[in-house]
C-alpha cells in the first residue's frame, strides 16, 4: 500500500486535469527498469547529469536544475527545466518508446541546432535510480501537455511476459494554473522560474521534468560533487547555459588558465595585408568586426589558448570543446569540422585553441539540406581570414611559452630549462587525447615507452602534469631482458625505467655515461608521445619506434666499446661461425692485441700481435669453432691449426670452442693432440669471463699470452684461469671510489692538517671490500687520480693535495671512475641520485 503522503505530490494532482488524446501504453519489464536504472545508471549523480544531456539534446538555450541537500527537509523533489524544443502528444508517446530516441525524430531533427546526443531513450530510466515518480510537463505551439509515469506500477511477471502499464497524458488549459497550484509554484520558484514566465509568451517550447518520491540515493546526493559532475561534462560551449540550485554551472574547462586570448578584430595590419594578398579583398578592422568586399556584415568572436588540453572528457560527450565554431545567424554549422577544412598545421596548439567565429554573411551559401558551405569564392576567403586566425594565434602562443620560459625570478635547479611544453603538456595531452582507449603500438596494445602505474587516478595525473610545478624525474635501473624496450616512462611516479639489459643500454652504463644515456631515452620516450600528439597513426608509430630500436641496437652491434658488451657479444656468437671469429677478434683488441679478422681457407681466423718494451713481439693465431653442443675431433682440425702456426710464424695458438669432447675417447686424444701441438683449448665462456673481468682485475694481453704459451689441454687451461682469478686483486673502479669518498668524510676535519696517506688509507679500510689492502695499492690509484684529475688533484707522497672541491673532482675524474656526480649545473628536471 501506498504512502498517504503520496496525495501532495505534484504527479497525483494532474489527475484532476483533462486527459487529452488516448491513454499511453508503456510496456516495460520491470526487471528491465531494475537493470537499466540500477546497473548502467546506478549512480544518481548520472541520473541527473542524463536529464541535463536531454536538455541539451532539445536545443535548450537555458537548463536549471534543483535537487534538495541532504539537510533539505522542505523541499521533496527534483526539478529540471529547459527552453528547448517541446513536446506534442507524438512526442510523449515516443518519449517512452525504449529504443529510440525522440529527439532524432526527422522532423524534430530538422529544427534542431546541434547534433544529438541521445540515441536510444534509455537515459530516462536513469531517473528510477533518485525516484519513484516521473512527470514531464511540456510546451509546443500553444498546447501544454503532462505525462506522470510511476516506476513502482512496473511488476514483477512470474510468467516473463510484459505487462503495460497505462498513464493519460492531460492538457493544462489555464494558464494561471502554475500561479495557483502551490506545489508547482513551489517547484518553479526552486528551479528559478517564476510562474508567470512559462505560463506566458517568454518561452515559446520548453520542458519541465519533476522527480517526486524520492529515493534514499537522491537524498544523499551532495551540491558540491554534482556541480563538479555537471561542469566536467559542460562543454565550453556558448550558447548552452546550465544553472544547479540558482548558480550557474562553469565548464570544468572554462576555469583553464590561458595562454592567449583575444578578439579576432585585433588582427595585427600584416595579417590583413596577408589577407589582401590571398583573397583580393581589402579587410579592415571597424569595431569589433572585420569586413571585406565579401563579407560587409562583418566576422567578429574570439579566440583563447588554454595551457591544459580541451580535448577529451565527458563534455566531449555533447561537443568538443577545441576548434572552430563558426555560427550564421546563430546556428553552429561545423559540428564535425573543427578547423572548417583547414589542415592543423600545429598540433600542440590544435587541442588547446578554441575561437567562436560569427559570419552571418555565409547565410546565402549555406547548403540546406547537408548543413555546410557551397564550393564559393566567399568560402574560400573565410578559410583563408581563419588560417590568418589560426597562424596569428600560433604566433601569440609560441610567444606566451617563449616567455614563461624566460622567467629569471627562479633560483638555480629551479628555473626550468626544460619546458612543460616539451614533456608534461605533451603527456597530459596525449593522455586527455586517449582518455578513453588508451591503445598502443604493440602486439599486446601496449604503449612502447609510455607506462601508467595508476590508471584508476588518470584524471589527477592529468591535473597534476598541466600545473606549473614540476616533480623531478628519476631514473631507475632494472633488468628487462635483452628484448625488452630501452625504457619504460611512468609520468605518474615522474620515473623513467632503464632495461639495463638493452644492448644499448648496456654499453652505455658499462662505459659509464649514464648521463648520455638518460639523455636518449628521454628523448626516445617522449617521441612516442609527440608522434601521438601529432595524429601520426598508431601503426606507423608502431613501425617507426621499431626500426628506431633496431637502429639503436644495431650501432652498438657495429662498434662495441665496453668489455661487457664484447663478453656478452662473444657468448651470444658461440653457434655462429662468421660471427664468433669476429667476436674473438674484437676480444683480442679489447686485452690490448693488435688483432686482425682474416678467416679464408688455408688461414688462420685472426692474429693477434703484442709488443713488449723490452721482451719484444709476441704473436699467436686465432681460431674459433662454433658449435651447438660440443665440436668433434674432426671438426676442431688440431692439425690444420697447428699449420697456421707454422705458416705465421707464431708463438702460438688460442681456440676457442663452445666446449670439448669431455670423459671419452674423443676427450683423452684432444687433450693429447692439444699438448703435443702447444694449441691452449679455451673455452668461449672462459674467454668471455676473462674479457668482463679485464678492467676489475686488471687483466691484458700479456695475461692471455702466460696462458696460451703454456697451457694447451683443456684441463690445464682452466686450471691456470682458475688460479689466476683467486688472486686477491682489488677493482681499481671501487678503490678509485673509496679514496674520493675518503677525502669528503675527511672533509671539516684535522683543519689544521694536510690530508696524508695515511688518512685516507684509514678511511678506505673500513669498507669491509677493502679489510686486506695494502697502503702500496692505495698510493698507487692515488697516484693515478691525481694523474687523472686534470689539475684537480696533486699527489706528492705522502700528501694528497686538492685544487677544487671533492664535488668537482668526481667530475673531472668520471671517466675513470665510471662512477655518478653532481652536474655542474643544478637540473630543474631530473634528481640527481
């Protein structure tokens, strides 16, 4: 049973009013009405906002809208009004046709300025979420008809099958029934309209819309979270004015700080004389308008740049919000063109420009029937005055950014000489731009570079990177694999990810210039969001981005510097023949051989020449086997190599092979025929560990002849690599490191001293990798810091002498050290770490 109170409701008192046609038969399920109002329009914030976007698709100049606080204990209902076009009794039954929408009526559709939004008729049902009742109250031509449905009349049917319901449409023949009917009164007085206003000739068609019985989720809605609904999904649209409660509803866009802004009769005298030029016509400025011969009525509007992107959004939704809106005699007549066939010759600034344009004088060649322009001369110099526009308002904006750019008041490592222009807008615009299908490039549709951790929070990321304070980027090291991307760019922790694995980032942090390298895949990470923000399509970037990578591998492939990107490329080639000789080659000259790639047959595969001051020139062969698993007694030719040997005149030999015949008797005959033909068996992770560890430990040439001039077997050469990796040796790299870091502990210390040996060899034996050293070692890679430093640093044992700052000296020193320093200019962009 119904509620007694139910009898003040507005819906209940249109009983007594003259029905007017027939009754209307809506057949609707209700667990249709339940799917539809509680899973697709749960939220009674979008049941609002969808009554908002039904205003607006009728061509409403005005919508207000009430809705109750929650502490609101007077007023019971939810009121929407609009001035747009109305309804006639065909527009009540259709408005409750589920499936269509009545506003793309062709007839209807004809009248209408903007392009609709609504497509099924759904959205209505939305309103069972905030209420149980749901009256329209609407004017076309001189008849006001009402329709009450009330969502409790639709049952539940055991059977499945639909059961209508019934509801008369009635006619409010007085008009000083929105004067006497207290309620109403009441409801109108809350929307801000008052009684005599649409009772009257001020509005020729609107429509009111009256939630009453509502629902506890209408009462809990909050003014402060539904204003900020609504003016995220207004669109910066001039002639659509929405008001919550009395106060009018600014596009969220509408408050974006602004490049540009100006009026289009302030076009610069050059800018016309340009126009001149390119229609024929003299243009003038005389007022707020521009005229020519072929526009004497005049163009006049504006124009503004905003610093955040105006793509994207809800209010997208309704319209964009970028662009051009040209309107003739008040209607829009480029929905779907925002730069009215011009091509957008600059795309940062595409998504940021808008610029209401006013041109009645197009009226004559508006073609009626597709809404757009006659092939004319007239429209071919409005294109030409709104290029003019667009140029001058590049120029203006690049000016503004120039400009923010040369602000001095900032001290050092705050001062952006990165603009937000060239990263953070950049991103931000591209994230707007794919709001909401963020698709990629990759196979799995994933970005390349661009990495979000926090999809779920892209709107105050948006936010966050439009505003002028920047968080300084970090650079972070992991391990990918080697197919991974160079680098993974998450601007919501403000990191860029580097694969230490990528074969050219590997060479670059093994030769230490790790600076230089996150120089590149910056710059690589943000090309993908430049080529997105410049439309080039998804699969071109896609191809584009790859045969980058495949470039940048392929470099470091063709001039390998660092002994761990000659290991690493020396192991990958063990089952490539031609590549293997090449990589032993290169590993030759890498230990300090004058090494030569030969290969032919008859030949050895490369020579490796050493000389000695005194000792002399020593010379060996080189070969190598490749293999999959281990090379046969056959395939290793230990009599052929020993040929080459002869042939040469070498010292001796060095193979190396993937392996070697093991416990057989294939093995007992290559350890004989190795010994008797002095060939040193080398296998190419042996070769490979002894290249990686040649700056560590200080390995050359002259190591590699000790083993190749001694040890032949197998047996015997891993024995003495053995041997001489368990020698206690320090890496110079760290040792170079500790001594410096020695120095600044000491630093504010025994001021009235000098900083000895002594000191610092106190210092560096406390690190627990330095408990064993010797003072020796520590004066000898102080001797060659010093050596090293460019000036920075004397070493005059047993005093080491400073010229600069300890700061200064890593610097100097880096190459050496292969270590990280303090730029000598503080960055605004990236931490130091």
């Amino acid at each position: 049973m119904k509620d007694k109170t139910m009898k003040s409701l507005f819906a209940d008192q249109l009983s007594s009013l003259k029905a007017f046609g027939e009754p209307l038969t809506v057949s609707l399920s209700n667990e249709l009405v339940k799917l539809l109002s509680d899973q697709l329009y749960q939220s009674p914030l979008k049941a609002v906002e969808e009554l908002v976007v039904n205003a607006y698709d009728a061509d409403a100049k005005v919508c207000r809208v009430f809705v109750p606080a929650p502490s609101d204990t007077e007023n019971d209902f939810i009121v929407i009004f609009d001035d747009g076009v109305g309804m006639d009794y065909e527009g009540l039954v259709n408005l409750w046709q589920i499936g269509r929408s009545n506003k793309r009526d062709e007839n209807i559709q004809k009248m209408l300025k903007r392009k609709q939004i609504g497509k099924f008729g759904i959205g209505k049902l939305a309103s069972r979420t905030i209420a149980y009742k749901l009256t329209h109250i609407t004017k076309t031509g001189n008849r006001i008809l009402s329709v009450t449905v009330d969502f409790r009349d639709f049952k539940d049917n055991p059977s499945a099958t639909t059961q209508p319901v019934i509801t008369s449409v009635r006619e409010i023949v007085d008009k000083d029934f929105f004067n006497t009917n207290v309620r109403l009164s009441k409801m109108l007085d809350a929307c801000g309209i008052k009684p005599e206003e649409i009772g009257g000739t001020k509005y020729k068609t609107w429509t009111l819309a009256i939630l009453e019985d509502l629902t506890e989720k209408a009462r809990k809605i909050r003014q402060e979270t539904l204003h900020w609904i609504l003016s995220t999904a207004m669109p910066l649209q001039s002639d659509f004015v929405l008001f919550l409660n009395g106060t009018k509803v600014l596009s969220s866009k509408e408050v974006y700080e602004k490049w540009v802004e100006f009026n289009i009769s302030e076009l610069p005298a050059e800018r016309l004389k340009a126009l001149q030029e390119s229609t024929g016509e003299k243009w003038s400025n005389e007022g707020n308008y521009l005229k020519s011969a072929s526009f004497p009525s005049g163009v006049s509007g504006s124009v503004f740049v905003t610093k955040p992107s105006l793509s994207g959004g809800k209010s997208e939704d309704l319209i964009r919000s970028y662009g051009f809106f040209v309107r003739v005699r008040g209607r829009l007549i480029n929905d779907n063109d925002p730069l009215f066939g011009l091509k957008p010759l600059f795309f940062g600034l595409y998504y940021r420009f808008h610029a209401d344009i006013y041109a009645d004088d197009l009226d004559e060649d508006l073609k009626a029937s597709r809404e757009t322009i006659e092939d004319t001369t007239i429209k071919d110099n409005f294109r030409h005055l709104l290029r003019e526009i667009f140029n001058h308002t590049n120029h203006l904006y690049v000016k503004a950014q120039a400009a923010e750019d040369e602000k001095r008041d900032k001290k050092e490592g705050e001062r952006n000489q990165v603009s937000p222009r060239l990263v953070e807008y950049q991103v931000a615009d591209v994230l707007v731009e794919n709001t909401k299908s963020f698709i990629g490039s990759e196979a799995d549709e994933s970005w390349f570079y661009l990495s979000l951790s926090s999809n779920d929070k892209l709107d105050d990321l948006i936010k966050t990177l439009y505003t002028p304070k920047r968080e300084k980027y970090t650079y972070q090291y992991i391990n990918n694999g080697p197919t991974a991307r160079i680098v993974k760019f998450d601007p919501a922790s403000s990191t860029f990810w580097i694969n230490k694995d990528h074969e050219f980032a590997a060479e670059f942090i093994n030769e230490g210039v790790s600076r230089l390298l996150q120089e590149v895949v910056t710059a690589e990470a943000l090309l993908e969001v430049y080529l997105r923000e410049n439309q080039v399509s998804i699969s071109a970037i896609g191809k584009i981005l790859e045969q980058r990578d495949e470039l940048l591998r392929s470099l470091i492939r063709d001039h390998s510097y660092s002994f761990e990107t000659i290991a690493r490329r020396l192991r990958d080639a063990a089952t490539d023949k031609y590549e293997l000789e090449i990589s032993l080659v290169v590993a030759a000259r890498s230990l300090g051989f004058t090494a030569t790639h030969i290969a032919g047959a008859g030949n050895p595969d490369g020579l490796a020449l050493f000389t000695e001051y005194p000792g002399g020139e020593k010379k060996i062969t080189l070969e190598a086997k490749s293999s999959i698993d281990t090379p046969s007694l056959v395939a290793i030719d230990f009599a052929s190599l020993q040929e080459h040997v002869i042939n040469e005149k070498a010292d001796g030999c060095l193979l190396v092979a993937p392996n070697y015949p093991g416990d057989s008797q294939e093995h007992y005959a290559a350890q004989r025929r190795a010994n008797n033909l002095k060939i040193s068996c080398w296998t190419v992770e042996q070769l490979a560990l002894f290249v990686e560890s040649a700056e560590k430990r200080q390995f050359n040439a002259n190591n590699i002849l000790d083993i190749a001039l001694t040890a032949f077997t197998p047996d015997e050469v891993t024995a003495q690599i053995k041997s001489l990796f368990e020698q206690p040796i320090w890496d110079k790299r760290s040792l170079y490191r500790a001594i410096l870091n020695a120095l600044r502990h000491l630093g504010g210390r025994l001021m009235d001293s000098p900083r000895t040996i002594d000191l610092v060899a106190g210092e560096v034996s406390r690190d627990k990798e330095f408990l064993g050293i010797n003072k020796e070692s520590i004066k000898e890679a102080a001797s060659e810091l010093a050596g090293a430093s460019q000036g920075g640093m004397t070493f005059r044992d047993p005093n080491i002498i400073m010229h600069v700052s300890v700061d200064e000296l890593e610097r100097r020193l880096i190459n050496l050290t292969k270590g990280t320093s303090e730029p000598r200019r503080l960055s605004s962009f990236s931490k130091h770490e």
